[in-house]
C-alpha cells in the first residue's frame, strides 16, 4: 500500500475511480467481477470516510456525486438477509476496515458469501442465509 498527501482526484482519471458508499444503489457492481464483466484491475476503489450514519446520512454518496464519480456498494442485500435480533436494527454501514476485510476476503476466494461473513459482523444485523451456496 502507498500512501500520499495528494487527492485522488488528481492521481488517477475520473473513469477509473469508483467510491465505495453504502448509500449507493449499485450492489451488483461487484457481482459483475465473477462474470469478468468488469476489470477490476482497471478501477482504483475509494473507501468512503469514517462516518455516523445517524448524523451524516448519505454524506459519502454526496461527496462522489459532487466529484462526479461513480459510486458502487458491497452486495449485502444481494447474498445477506436481515437477522431477526431484539432490537430490529440492520446497518450496511461498514468502518473502513470492516470494508478492507470484505473486499481482501473476496480477492483471495472469489466467494462473496465467505467475504461478507469475514467482514460484516454479526451485531449488523445481518447473516449469510444457509440457502446461498459457498
């Protein structure tokens, strides 16, 4: 990993970059590197900031949008349901390095029910149905 005080808007061309936001209605961006639809290897990923999800609701998908980048998120509605828990609260707001997890877990298995269940812990308020095949 490299890291430098430069902005990735000036490092790399707006069609390569996808910011990574919970709030972004693209979940099956991602389940297009199975089908080798999408060149990964092309794309530079931008993890959206530490966030309250409470305070600042839809904050990184703004932030891409007034950069004019295209936004993706993890595809937990796509492989995950809803846990029933006692407090009937399901986030897909992840912290940077729950996000890590997942995208490093995905990488090295190419399985995103493994990846999710790697990254997205259970307090979430969701699980990998028994259903969806490893």
């Amino acid at each position: 990993m490299d890291t430098t005080p430069e902005s990735y808007l000036d490092l790399f061309p707006l069609e390569a970059i996808v910011y990574l936001t919970p709030d972004s209605e693209n979940g099956k961006y991602f389940t297009c590197f199975r089908q080798g639809r999408t060149r990964a290897r092309d794309k530079v990923y931008v993890l959206g900031g530490l966030v309250d999800e409470s305070i600042h609701k839809q904050l990184t998908l703004r932030r891409a949008r007034e950069q004019s980048l295209r936004t993706a998120r993890l595809p937990i509605r796509e492989y995950m349901v809803k846990a029933p828990n006692s407090r009937n609260y399901h986030s897909e707001t992840l912290a940077i390095n729950q996000v890590f997890d997942v995208l490093s877990t995905y990488y090295e298995t190419r399985s995103w029910p493994a990846a999710l269940r790697a990254g997205v812990s259970s307090g979430k308020g969701y699980m990998i149905p028994d259903t969806v095949e490893q």
